[in-house]
C-alpha cells in the first residue's frame, strides 16, 4: 500500500512501517525513546514491535491502565512525572502503542512535556488506525465530558500494521469499523456501499483495503482544514449524540457502559434521523441507515429524565457556538452541511427510535 504522505507527517502501512520507523530513529539519534503501552498492547503487541525496532538507544516502557475512563490528566501527570524521572528530554522520542486512548493521550502527553517532544502513531485497533491516529488531535476527557483538554500537533508519522488487529475480539472490529461507515456517509456514497458488503470479514484484504481508503479519506478532509474551521467539522457527524450517549453511560452506573464506536452508531442513526427532517437526506437513504443500525443490534434505551441528561451534556460539544448546540447532517449520503441547529424537541424525539 502506497504511503500517505503530506507536508505535516506521513502515514506508513503494512511492509513499509517499520522500514520507516527505524529511518527516522536513525536521522533523529533520540536520547531516549518512550513507549506508551495499556496492560493489553503491552501483553499482545509491543512483542511484536520490539524485535522490529533497530536503535542503541534507551527503551523505556510505560504502561497505563486501558480504557476511556483513565484518559484523564491524573493518568497524563503519572506519566510526565514518570518520564521526567527516567530523565525525558527535548531530544527524546515517544512510540505510542495502542488505540484511540493511547494516541490520544500520548500525543497530548508528548506534545506538553518540555513544550514537546517528538512522537509516533502505532496504532492497534481498526478506532486507531482510520481515525484517532490520523489528524493531529490529542487530548484528554474532564470527568463526563470528552476531548474537553487538547491540542491540534500531528505526529512524525502513523504506522499502519493490520497484524495487530488479529488479537482483538469481534466487538472491538466492529467498534473500530463505525468511524469507516461514518467516513462513507459523510463524503464517499460507493465506500458507504462497500462498507456495507463486507459484513464482519475483518481479516481479509478487503477489509485491509478499505481501512487504507478510510485513511486516504480523512488524510483529505484533515488536510483540508488542520483546524477544524470548516470541512473537517464533518468528521463529528453522529458524534453530538454519540459522544453525549457515550460520556451518559460511561459514568451511569445504571446503564452499561459502550465502546465508543457503539455510541457513536448510535448517534449516527439518530442525526440521520435530524438530517430527515431539516436537511433533505431522503427517506431512503434514512431507511438504509436505519437498517444498517438495526443489524449491529444494539439495544438501548433511555428514560425522559435520562435523555435530558445527555441534552445538557451536548451542551459542552466543542463544535457549538454562544451555547446553541451545532450539529453536522448530511443533505444525502456522500453530502454534508456543517453547523446546523435543530429544535431540541426534534432532538428529544430522535431518541424514541432507539
């Protein structure tokens, strides 16, 4: 697979990640070289990146508990205080090894300690490698609300090496694959429909195939605008709802709590619904949607009191404007419109379709 590459940093896939890697260990000669791990990536994954990495400099291996709930700045100052301990320098380079959590919070981490250090996507789920890895966003979640601490910085370059993805359960496949469908709803209706033909074949080359086309898609939108001013606002379809759901469940301890893929289905299907009623998406593009959402068989459920819960948290989304919640829908599939309000009632009863 030919490599992404752009003026800001490179993406690497299969055979040609660890050539790459060990190429730019070479020309930056680290003092020391970090390695962010969860007690998973470290059992499954860093045996398999370690023989790969050719270097005479130091390796340190820090691990963090996995899970969104420790995406916070406790775990960030552990790991700082960690790194400043083990003698971290502006020279120093840190691998990040894991999914979306750990390129979230270690590029976060990386590009705060000594006001930045260089660092590397390794990502090992199929969340990290078509979305979290890809774009430059690094942040960390305040309680409840997620991403509410971060920073745009890319990193050298994102190693892309499906063969992680052979110790991760169904669940988590089709966690990672929501944000392929998303891509496809949002700009691509032919890569919408082959997402839906591939059904839960996840290691085959097709599906390798289709998360490099999912990597090439957001390389472009994120391209188009780094900062998120205007198109790359769309890659947060299903993610007003989702990540509201998400944040409602992870710290009710009433309700089960979701992967963040299963959320974000979840919204995805509900602001179809919203760009039904406000934004021309036709009705059979929203019953394909609806049918696509069904069969993932999901089931969630939410009282009045619960939903008004999740209204409020939707009130912190980082795309709103003067306290009115902004939501990105989509005129047709392929097609989107960004910053669009809607009657909160219209909101309410999107959640009577779950």
């Amino acid at each position: 697979m030919k490599s992404i590459l752009n003026s800001k940093y490179s993406i690497h896939f299969q055979e040609e990640t660890y050539l790459n890697l060990n190429n730019f260990i070479a020309s930056k000669n680290p003092s020391c070289i970090f390695i962010l791990v969860d007690e998973n990536t470290m059992e499954h994954c860093y045996p398999v990146l370690l023989p790969h990495i050719e270097t005479e400099a130091r390796i340190e291996i820090i691990e963090v508990e996995p899970g969104e709930e420790h995406k916070n700045i406790e775990t960030c100052s552990g790991v700082w205080s960690a790194m400043i301990e083990l003698g971290c320098d502006r020279n120093s380079l840190m691998i990040n090894l894991g999914g979306g959590v750990i390129t979230d919070l270690g590029g976060f981490i990386a590009s705060t300690i000594k006001r930045g250090i260089s660092f590397i996507h390794i990502p090992t789920t199929v969340l990290g490698m078509v979305d979290a890895a890809i774009g430059g966003k690094n942040g960390v979640d305040i309680g409840p609300l997620k991403n509410q601490i971060g920073v745009i910085v890319p990193p050298e370059m994102t190693l892309i090496d499906t063969s992680y993805l052979a110790s991760l359960e169904k669940r988590q496949l089709l966690n990672g694959s929501i944000e392929m469908f998303k891509h496809g709803l949002i700009v691509d209706r032919t890569y919408w429909n082959h997402m839906l033909q591939i059904g839960d074949d996840y290691y085959s080359e097709t599906f390798e195939s289709l998360i490099y086309q999912s990597a090439v898609i957001k390389n472009k939108v994120v391209n188009s605008d780094p900062f998120e001013k205007g198109p790359r606002k769309s890659l947060n379809y299903g993610h007003t709802i989702g990540h509201a759901i998400e944040s409602f469940c992870l710290s009710n301890e009433h309700q089960e709590s979701l992967l963040h893929g299963e959320a974000i289905a979840a919204g995805l299907y509900l602001e179809s619904y919203l760009s039904h009623l406000h934004t021309g998406l036709d009705r059979k593009d929203f019953d394909e949607i609806a049918s696509w959402y069904q069969q993932i068989g999901l089931k969630l459920a939410f009282t009045s009191s619960e939903i008004e819960q999740m209204l409020e948290l939707m009130t912190h989304d980082k795309k709103n404007v003067n306290g009115e919640i902004r939501f990105v829908l989509l005129e047709s599939i392929g097609s989107f419109v960004t910053d669009q309000t809607v009657p909160v009632e219209d909101v309410i009863k999107s959640f009577s379709l779950l």
